[in-house]
C-alpha cells in the first residue's frame, strides 16, 4: 500500500497554465504574423527585452517592434503552433533560455514556443503577470 501523500502527489494533474496567458501570447504571436506593432506593442509590459535589448518605455517598445515587423519578410508566417509552459517545465524540456532573454525568465514567468511553417525560425515569448494583467515581457528569435 502506498503512503496517502504519495497518492496525492500522483493524483494530481500537471501544473495547468492559465488560459488568460494562453489567449495572449496566441494574441501577440498573430498580432506578429499581422506585422502590427501597434498590437504586438499593447500586449507587452515595459520594460521589455527584445532579442537582448532592454525598452524602458512604451514609445521606444513601439517604434522597436515596428522597425521588427517591418524589416524582416513575414509574408504571412501564420503559426502553427503557440505552445505555453511553465517556466520550469520549458527549462526541463528543452534547456535553459537563451541568454539574452535568460534574465526575463523568473520562476513565476510562462514561456510561450512559437512555432512557424516549415522552413522558417519560430520565436520565445515570456509572459509575466504585471500588475494583475498576463504581459508580453521577452521575445527572441
């Protein structure tokens, strides 16, 4: 017979991600393939680090993401996929973060994979909860 601790632990279910966060990295994923900044930007917190680099303030997060979405040739990247773990769960699965978003992830944070058609790079998106809202705190290619 096994100890009633050791039943519970069994018995309970994976740790479930909140379908609030889900919604929005889905958001901001599409709102990327939508090549709209004013959208991708909304859903962010700032500060934000993208691909390493730290935007303080909501004006320079947007003119960032616009310069993003519009130098690289998205023609229609429509995901695939967005998959979101939990912190610990991405770092078990697939290794640390990559180390210029690394300093974004906490151990409260969910990370989201973005994953695009064939033949092209998907994307990490790190959402925290920032005052009560799931934000958009990292992204990286």
């Amino acid at each position: 017979m096994l100890p009633a601790a050791f039943l519970v632990v069994l018995l309970q279910p994976q740790a479930l991600v909140d379908p609030t966060a889900v919604a929005v990295a889905r958001a901001f994923a599409q709102s990327v393939a939508d090549a709209d900044a004013v959208a991708s930007s909304a859903l962010c917190a700032t500060p934000m680090n993208v691909d390493g680099e730290i935007l303080a303030d909501r004006a320079a997060l947007e003119r960032r993401m616009a310069a993003v979405l519009s130098t690289r040739r998205l023609e229609r990247r429509y995901p695939v996929s967005v998959t979101v773990l939990h912190a610990a769960e991405a770092r078990r699965r697939y290794g640390p973060p990559p180390r210029r978003i690394a300093t974004a992830v906490a151990a409260d944070s969910l990370v989201a994979l973005v994953r695009l058609p064939p033949g092209r790079s998907g994307y990490v998106v790190v959402l925290r909860r920032v005052q009560g809202f799931w934000r958009v705190v990292a992204v990286t290619s």
